[in-house]
C-alpha cells in the first residue's frame, strides 16, 4: 500500500530550541526537557514562562528550552525563583535542579521556599551521584553504592543515609503539591509528565510550592550501558525512592486533566 | 520638603522608597536590621515586594532574580551577612546586572560586635567575591549624605548595569539627624531590553555568568572591565575642606572623615595649614585629586576606623612623594577628634621617616599605648 499523504504525529515541542544536547548518551535529562516542554506547549505558557537553570549537568538547560531563562548559583535556584515570581507574580516560574544542587547545597533555600509556600514549580532530577563532576556520592547515593568518593560503597555508619526529598518537603504546610515519579520505562515518563503538568497547573492555581523528583539515569557515572541504567532505577532507586503522592493539594486531586 | 529628624537606616529605606524601589529582600542583622523592619511595613502598603529571606544568601540570591526582570532591587545587611553574600555577588557582576546593597558596618573578623567600624573597606573595595569586577561604592558621612547616595545609588546601578553598594558605618545607621528626604519617583513602568519577563511576541532572553570558553570569559572580563574605565571617567566623588592652602592634609571616608574634619577645623584654630580630603566614591577611587595633594603637600594622614585598609590605595597614590601616615581606631571604636588632632601635631613634630611602614609604625604606638 502507498500512502499518499503524510501527517506528523510526534515533533518537537515548541518550547525546546532545535539545539542537540551535551547530555551522555543514554541520559534522561533529555526526556525530563522534553516532558516539561510539551506540559509548557499544551498549557500554552510558552511566553509567559521564565526557567531557572541550576550548576551541574543541567546547568545549560537554558539552551535547550525556548523562553525567557535565567542560571543560579549552585543551590540558589529556589530563591532566585523567589525574586522573579514575587515582582512577576503572573509568570510562572520553575526551577530545574539535580540532587547535589538542590538536596546537598541548596536544601536551605528549597526547604524555606517550600514553607514560605512560594508559587513555584521545581523539577528535581535524582540521579543518585553528582552527575557534572564526574559521579560524587551525593545526598541520594544509596546505601554500599560505589562513586568516586565513595570507592567502597556508601558506608551509612560514616556517610550517613539518602535523603528523601520529596518526604521531607510534603511536611512543608506551604507545600501544594509533591510528588516523585521515576523515567525508566514508558509508562512511567507517561506518569511523570501527567504530574509535571499538575505541578504546573498547581502554580497557575497559586496553591503554593510544587516539586516533581525525577528517578534518572546517570549511564555514564554508574557505569553501565543505557538500558542496565533503567532497569538498574527499577531495582535499586524504586525501593528507598518510592513512586508516591507525597502532597497532592485536594484542588489538583480533583483535577481531570 | 522640609528637614525632619531622621535614623540612619530609616532614612536609606525611605529613600530607596522614593528612588523606585520595587523589591526588597533581606535579613535581619544589627546594625542595619531597621532598614529590613521598616521596609516589612512600608513596601506591601504601597504594594511593592518585601520578603525577609531565610539567610542572607537566600536574600542575595533573590535580589539576583528580581534584578533579572529589570527592577529596581535592593537588599541590606551588615558586615558578616555581607560576607554571605559574595558569592551571589559575583554572579551579579558576572552577569552584569543592576542592583543596589548597603552595608551598615560593625566590627569583625568573626561575628565581631555591633559597634561601628570601617572594616569591610577591602571586601567591599576590592572584591570579596571571586572573578574581576568592579562594584561601585558610595560612602556617606551623613544622614543626608545617605539619603541622596542611596538615590544615586540607583541611577549609577542603572547607568552602568553595575552593583552599587553604599558603604557606611553602624554609627550612620543608628544616629538620628535632621535631614530632607526627595520627592517620590514614579515606578518604572518600561523595562530595559535585557530583562527577562517572558518572551512575549519576542525572542528569548537569557541571563548566565557562565562561559566555558576561556576566549569568550576574557572577552567578558574586558568588557566589565572598559565599563569600569567609564564609570572612572565619569563619577569620582569627594569632598575637600580648606585643602586651598593646607600644607598638610587629613584623608578618611564616611564617619572617620567627619570626626576628622572636627579635628582638622580645630588643627585650623591653632593657625595650622591643614585640610581634609574626603572620598564619596570609594570606587572608583579619587586617585587624581589625591595624587595631586601629595604631589604639593608636606604629609598626608590617612583616618580610618580599621587598621589601615584605605592606606593602602592613598599610598599607591602618594607614590613616595610625601611621608603618608595613619591612625586608625578597629574593632567598632569610633576616634574623638582629640586623637586626630595629636596625630595632626605628631605628623608635624614628628622628623620625616623614609623608611617602614605607616601601618606598622601606627601599629607600634598603639601596642606601647596599651
């Protein structure tokens, strides 16, 4: 059979610049971009959107996304989010950090946004090491796995236990809405998107601060080969990072997105 | 506008009110904390944005956005919280944006005290954070003084897409005096063409301080550093008192410079050939005026209230060709012009010493006087 016309059923979303990324092979950065980009399409805030981007492997999402982007200092992206959406309050503004900036670094600035209750939206990639320099035990390296500063495997008696953020943040009253999904199969990234929109769509409401943690792959600094890098998510990340609704404030809960 | 009887603190806020402010983020820390108390009623009644942030570096760091939108921003704080905020600092710089900091200074190293002290000249003058930049600063000697540098404070932010941080003492900041505060400016309702405020009908805007490339970081050194040369050429302040026929003069900033004007003008009752020199702009410095002093003076004494940090730069001016001395008062102690006074007669009395260095030699005397 020929087919005589052809219709575009998969392109890329307005919201990301036609830019190949510095991301490793095999990395889910590139599908966490993508799913915020295409929640950013289909709210129609492309315009009205101002990104900031973190210090590590992220810290050049600014070239990939195509809207108005600012970059912080390691950590600080909370904060400098706050001073944008508090003199623009009809601008939604999110953040997009990985663990070693937000849960090491910067748990100051993002445990007093969440309880000022800042209408924010933040992306939190846990990959478990410090991705950019080079695969450092980070706050989410779990328990006896190996890292470049942890040859031995974590030790919890002397490095202490993984942080789980998104718990720690829902005790926050300001807190509208937090969640974490994982990107290692497709009907997760499906459930991930679904929740960054209602992260976004909770910022649009004004029911206060939003967090999704992505549960991503770092091939490269595990060591392993992209596919052993998803299942290895499923199978190490899942059990001490669990999926889970941690806060869903009962406006977004009733929502039918 | 008539005078009224103003704090220091209260009177910066009020008149970063009437430059424009549109958002205040800061931290409470004596002795500036008035400014943060006042603003946390005055900004949200006029509908403007005021959040007390979680630390100074939270503070910072929230200025740094607002000031992306193109807003005019402003945060305060004192010496140890001001050393928190170095890092967000030189981002700003490194991202060339405008934003206005005051600094009520207290004693250190250390958490210090909260008395008033001079000792962040360095920090401040000379960087603090990492990277070249160039901040420009403003050292009032009083209140009315600091109302009208807080006001310029904007402008010169604006002019130069620089930081500009007012640099005074916590003696400034507490004290009440008369002063007349400016008319209310209109808020800014059009924005700059840099300013990130959604990419409505437009392309994207970005603001980073990052450039991987070395050639492309050297190219943005160069160009900080040529706007730098600008702001040298246009906006040296100071103040000078009978420096017409002084034989010798008296150089100190902010509240050391007016204690020794007391001195000075009592030098002057006494039929001595003294005046002073007073910088307004700590940066850019005023090298020409000074180097000019020193060419046709006898000696010069730097006053400061910490232990010799302008010195450094009145000597690089001096250049050799007058005996420079010092007398400084650290650790949040403000000196009676009695004291100036005796140095005045001492740099007189005193035979020309060609060798060593005034700090040390300051040093010496202070150690045998206590």
């Amino acid at each position: 059979m020929v087919m005589d016309t052809e219709t575009t059923v998969y392109h890329r979303p307005a919201s990301l610049t036609d830019l190949g990324t510095h991301y490793c092979p095999g990395c889910t950065h590139g599908v966490a971009h993508r799913l915020v980009a295409e929640v950013i399409d289909e709210m129609g805030l492309r315009e009205t959107t101002i990104g900031v981007a973190s210090v590590g492997c992220s810290v050049f999402a600014y070239n990939y996304f195509d809207f108005d982007f600012v970059q912080a200092p390691h950590g600080r992206a909370p904060a400098m989010a706050t001073g944008i959406k508090r003199v623009l309050p009809d601008r939604i503004v999110f953040t997009y950090q990985g663990d070693g900036d937000l849960a090491s670094i910067g748990m100051g600035e993002i445990v007093a946004a969440a309880g000022r209750g800042e209408n924010i939206t933040v992306i939190f990639i846990n990959n478990a090491n410090y991705g950019m320099t080079g695969g450092q035990m980070a706050p989410t390296t779990l328990p006896g796995m190996k890292t470049t500063s942890s040859p031995n495997g974590r030790d919890v008696e002397s490095q202490g236990y993984p942080i789980r953020t998104a718990e720690l943040l829902a005790t926050q009253e300001g807190a509208g809405y937090i969640v974490r999904r994982s990107l290692h199969d497709p009907k997760n990234i499906r459930l991930a998107k679904k929740a960054i929109r209602l992260a976004f769509e909770t910022q649009v409401r004004g029911l206060g601060f939003s967090l999704v943690e992505l549960l991503s792959s770092c091939p490269t600094n595990w060591g392993m080969d992209p596919v052993d890098a998803l299942k290895w998510i499923e199978q190490n990340m899942i059990p001490y990072f669990p999926i889970n609704d941690c806060k869903v404030h009962p406006v977004i809960a009733s929502l039918r997105i | 506008m008539a005078k009224e009887l103003l704090k220091g603190n209260i009177a910066i806020a009020e008149a970063a009110v009437r430059a424009g402010l549109q958002a205040y983020f800061g931290y409470p820390i004596t002795p500036q904390t008035e400014l943060l108390e006042y603003l946390s009623k005055r900004m949200p009644e006029l509908g403007r944005t005021f959040v007390q942030a979680e630390s100074e570096l939270g503070a910072i760091n929230m200025v740094y956005g607002a000031a992306c939108t193109g807003v005019r921003v402003m945060s305060s704080s004192s010496s140890p919280g001001i050393s928190l905020m170095m890092e967000g600092l030189s981002y700003i710089a490194g991202t060339e944006l405008p934003v206005v900091l005051i600094d009520v200074m207290r004693g250190g190293p250390g958490l210090g005290n909260i008395a008033p002290s001079q000792q962040d000249y360095n920090q401040i003058v000379h960087g603090g954070g990492h990277g070249d930049y160039y901040p420009i600063v403003l050292a009032p000697a009083n209140i009315q003084e600091a109302i009208d540098l807080t006001v310029l404070a904007f402008d010169l932010a604006e002019k130069y897409r620089s930081i500009v941080i007012v640099l005074l003492d916590g003696s400034l900041g507490q004290m009440m005096e008369p002063a007349e505060l400016p008319p209310m400016q209109p808020l800014r309702t059009e924005y700059p063409d840099w300013a990130t405020r959604g990419a409505v009908g437009r392309e994207r805007r970005i603001h980073t301080s990052i450039y991987l490339n070395p050639a492309e970081q050297e190219k943005t050194n160069l160009r900080i550093l040529q706007r730098w040369q600008e702001v040298k050429k246009n906006e040296v302040r100071h103040k000078a008192y009978f420096l017409e026929d002084a034989e010798y003069v008296v150089i100190g900033f902010g509240t050391a410079g007016r204690v020794a004007l007391s001195a000075v003008r009592a030098a002057r009752a006494e039929g001595i050939k003294v005046g002073l020199l007073r910088p307004v702009t700590l940066a850019p410095f005023p090298v020409q005026p000074i180097e000019a002093l020193a060419g046709s003076s006898k000696g010069v004494l730097v006053v400061e209230m910490n232990s010799g940090q302008m010195l450094d730069d009145v000597l690089a001016c001096a250049k050799g060709r007058t005996p420079v001395h010092f007398y400084g008062r650290p650790g949040g102690i403000i000196p009676l012009p009695d004291e100036i006074l005796a140095e005045i007669h001492r740099m007189i009395a005193e035979p020309i010493r060609l060798n060593g260095h005034p700090r040390d030699q300051w040093l010496e005397r202070m150690v045998q006087h206590t």
